[in-house]
C-alpha cells in the first residue's frame, strides 16, 4: 500500500527488502562495527539503481543523467546516507516526544513537518522516512542530473529540474493508476499513511496517499488523514495500546488500529468522508498538494489530487 516509481520514466521502486540479494557494486562496504550495531551499505543494482541499508532504514533511490554524473551522484548519497542511523539515534528520545528542541538537519526537517498539526497529537517521528528520503535525494542533485528520486519503504523523495517529470503507480489500487508529477508542479513527495502499513495508525484507512512539497510534509500528512478516516465507537475496529504492540513506540498507551472487520457502505463512506475533510484543510492551508484515500475498495481524492495529470 505505498506509492511506487513505474516505467516507462524509471524502474519500479519497491522497497528494499524484497529486492533479494544485491549483486550490483558496493560503493563502501559493509561491516559491523567494533562495538556492535548496524553498519550502513551502499550497492548500486545491477540494473543500475543506488540500495542504501542501515539497520531499519531500507532505501532505493536513481538519478538520471550521463553515467559519470549518475556515478558522482551515488558516491554523494552514499556518504550522506552514512551518518543518517546515527544522527536519528542521537536524538531519538526527543524525536518522539511532542515538544523537545532538536538540533540535527534531519530532526529539525521532521519537526518542522508535524509542527502545522498542533496542538493534535503528532511527533516528529511521523515525517522520518520522509525526511530521509529528503535528505538523500538532496544529495543526489546536482551537475548533469535531471531527474533522481529516493524511496525510502514507500515514502519517495523527488527532484526534478525544468521540463522534467517521475510517475508514480499509487500500488495500493493494484499499480493499475498512475500520477505523473512534473516539475511545474511543486510537488516533490509522496507517502503512504495506513493500518495496514508498516507504521501504527489512529484510524481505519487501508492507506492514504499524499502528494506534497517535501516527502516530509507528505509523510507527516499521510498519518494525519489516515487518523482522520475512522469510526470511533464501531464494534468492528479492534485496537490495543500502541505500547503494547511495540514497546518503545512514540504513541504510548495510545489505541492503534489493528484489525477491521468488513464494512457496510455508509459506514465506510462516514469514515473516508471523515479524512477527506481533514485532507482538505489540509489542502487549503497548503500543506500538501493532494490526496487519495483508500478503505475496503472505496476511494476518496481531494480536489489537488484531481488535478494532478493521471495516465
């Protein structure tokens, strides 16, 4: 339930982890250290895409563009992906909290991101993957690239230059549709929010995908509309403490979505209605550029998202 890259612009983007073994040249190698923990690795793919990997943080990521450029972009992602894990870890106590000061250039990314949605409850941890995905397709800009972008489980990072466009299948409907972004369009993000998603969720979305500026703003978005899409009260939804599924989760004791029994038609129309409208607003404050939302085989799209060139 993540947006992809699809061909004809680039080759599909799927998260790292079911790309099997990466037999592509590595850029640094990788190995444990010392005093234990995760190493980070950097493979370019045989079929030319950039695999950065450190412990949970899964990226693909591709720049278009001559061959030395592309290379010279790669080597800069690498290194910028080298201190990401570690930068997060310094942080990450004040990271998931709502309201502490953050120093680092991703953290301070990610703060900013979910700062719009106060005074509800959100941390800085909801615009991670985005942010990281900002942070690597930043590094991949520069001379002789044209296009690049960076996936990081779902959450996508873009850069284009003038005249210059990615299109993305939205997977959650099966790949069948597709948005094209261009560079006119000011969008340079794209996550995917859901319970049915790698992360927790307040609400009942089988996903919500979100285009906007930064993959950061998007990924912040994401949770936010997949918490509004709900039924509170409804038999059928199933919750337990967000702790109690993993302990050291930013959400506490709060309940989390974890299962979802099959809907009627008004039922699943309140609750897509319920998130449309908070995507809206959120539409209208210029947060993010549009939306889709999805839940048991119905959809939702805001009016940005309409407007977005499908093919």
């Amino acid at each position: 339930m993540r947006a992809r890259l699809q061909r004809p612009v680039s080759a599909l983007a799927v998260p790292a982890n079911r790309l099997g073994r990466a037999s592509g040249g590595s850029i640094f190698e990788k190995s444990k250290p010392a005093g234990g923990g995760w190493a980070a690795a950097a493979v370019v793919l045989p079929e030319g895409r950039l695999h950065l990997q450190q412990g949970p943080i899964d990226i693909v990521a591709e720049a278009f563009g001559p061959a030395e450029a592309v290379t010279a972009a790669y080597s800069r992602a690498a290194r910028r992906f080298a201190t990401v894990l570690e930068e997060l870890v310094a942080e990450l106590p004040a990271l998931r909290s709502e309201d502490q000061a953050l120093q680092g250039e991703i953290a301070a990314a990610m703060a900013a991101a979910v700062a719009p949605y106060r005074p509800a409850f959100i941390t800085p941890m909801a615009a991670v993957a985005g942010a990281v995905a900002d942070r690597v397709v930043a590094a991949l800009a520069g001379p002789g690239i044209a296009r690049a972008y960076a996936n990081n489980g779902g959450d996508i990072a873009l850069w284009l230059t003038p005249d210059t466009t990615l299109t993305a299948a939205l997977a959650v409907t099966g790949g069948l549709d597709r948005v094209t972004i261009r560079a006119g369009d000011g969008v340079r993000g794209i996550a995917t929010s859901g319970w049915r998603g790698r992360s927790f969720s307040l609400g009942i979305a089988d996903a919500v995908t979100v285009l906007a500026p930064t993959a950061a703003m998007a990924d912040a978005a994401a949770t936010m509309i997949a918490n509004a899409v709900d039924l509170p009260g409804h038999d059928g939804i199933r919750r337990r403490p967000a702790r109690d599924c993993q302990a050291d989760s930013d959400l506490g004791d709060r309940l989390v979505t974890v299962a979802v029994a099959p809907l009627t038609a008004p039922d699943r129309a309140c609750a897509l209605d319920r998130g449309l409208a908070a995507a809206e607003t959120f539409l209208a404050r210029g947060l993010i550029a549009g939306a889709a939302l999805y839940l048991q085989g119905e959809a939702r799209l805001t009016r940005g998202m309409k407007e977005v060139r499908h093919d």
